[in-house]
C-alpha cells in the first residue's frame, strides 16, 4: 500500500502520536493545524518546548518543576513546614492549589507503584520523600495519590513506611472518582476531599 502522507508530514504525526492522550487522529488534527499555522506560531511553539525543556528542572527539595533551586511552593516561608502533601506528578498540585483549602508543602513521588510496569518504590522519590520528615518538623503527611489501583498500592506502602516515624497519615475522603486523576478534579470536589482526609492504617 503506498503511503498516504509524505515523510515530513508522517514523521510529524508519529512525533505527536507519542505524547501521553494524543490518539491517532488527534496527531493528524494537530500536525495538519501545524502545517496551516504561520511561520511565527510554529516558531513560538517550537522556542516554548526548547526553553522549558532548558531551563525547567525538578524542585530540589520536593521534585517539583522549577526554574531555580526551590520551586516557588518550598521558597515561601509562610507555608506550614509540618503539613506534608505526597502526590504523584507535578500536575496534581496544580489541582490541590485551586482549592485553596491546602497551605503546607508537597512532595512529588514522579509517578505511582506499578509492579507490573517494574515501577516500583526505587524508581520513584520515595527515599527524599523520607529524609525529609524529621530536618523538616512534619507532623502530618497527607496522601494525595491517585483514586486507582496504582495510587493505592503506592499509599498503602508509604503509611505503611511511615510507621514508625509516629506522624499522622491520611487520605483524601472521598468524593474523589475511583479510577480517575487529581488533575480532573473540579475544585469543589477537591476541596471538600481535602477537608474530610482521614487516617489512614497501614
């Protein structure tokens, strides 16, 4: 069968294909909107991805995206050192501070507990997340993994892990989708999620 797009363009597509929630058709909508856009809205486009991929890196305290040392969360002195929220990416974040019930600090484990995928506690940030408990005076560690089979073995574990450091673990009550993600969380939602956190036995 000969083929239907020339390189450039199937290479395009292929490219976008591969970025997470983009499906087949949707790399053809967007490399073809590419291919009619200006000469300047690709290059914007094409200068953003550079730049972010140059000057953003991990938070070095929490894992969070940053352009310094610190991400702007752990550079405020006036968040509450003792609160400790544990998520799974960057993104969730962004859906916790949209509610504005939440005024501790995060700790990003840059992915779940997967065996199946070989994810397990080595792969993520686990070990920083523990270091951090007793320099930092954290007196409650809330588990804001996500509401699926991942998030949950992956909490389980850390409550299970944090023990014996005698701290207070909790989940986020429900109200939360099972087998959804925090980033598609309205706020409301949220909030009263973050409101009703429990404890949590390991």
């Amino acid at each position: 069968m000969a083929a239907v797009y020339t390189q450039p363009v199937q290479a395009l597509i292929d490219e976008l294909g591969r970025l997470p929630g983009i499906g087949p058709k949707s790399a053809q909508r967007i490399a073809f909107h590419l291919l009619k856009a200006s000469g300047d809205e690709v290059a914007r486009l094409a200068s953003a991805i550079t730049e972010a991929k140059l000057r953003v890196r991990f938070c070095s305290r929490c894992w969070n995206v940053a352009d310094a040392e610190l991400c702007p969360i752990c550079a405020d002195d006036r968040r509450d050192p003792s609160l400790l929220c544990v998520v799974e990416e960057s993104r969730d974040i962004v859906a916790i501070e949209r509610t504005g019930e939440y005024n501790g600090r995060y700790h990003v484990l840059l992915g779940a507990m997967s065996p199946l995928d070989g994810i397990g506690p080595e792969q993520l940030k686990m070990k920083e997340l523990f270091v951090r408990l007793e320099p930092e005076g954290v007196r409650e560690v809330i588990l804001c993994t996500n509401p699926n089979t991942e998030g949950e073995v992956t909490a389980m574990y850390i409550a299970r892990m944090l023990k014996p450091f005698g701290i207070a673990v909790t989940r986020l009550a429900s109200g939360l989708p099972v087998g959804g993600d925090l980033e598609y969380a309205d706020e409301l939602t949220l909030g009263r999620a973050l409101e009703g956190r429990r404890p949590l036995s390991a």
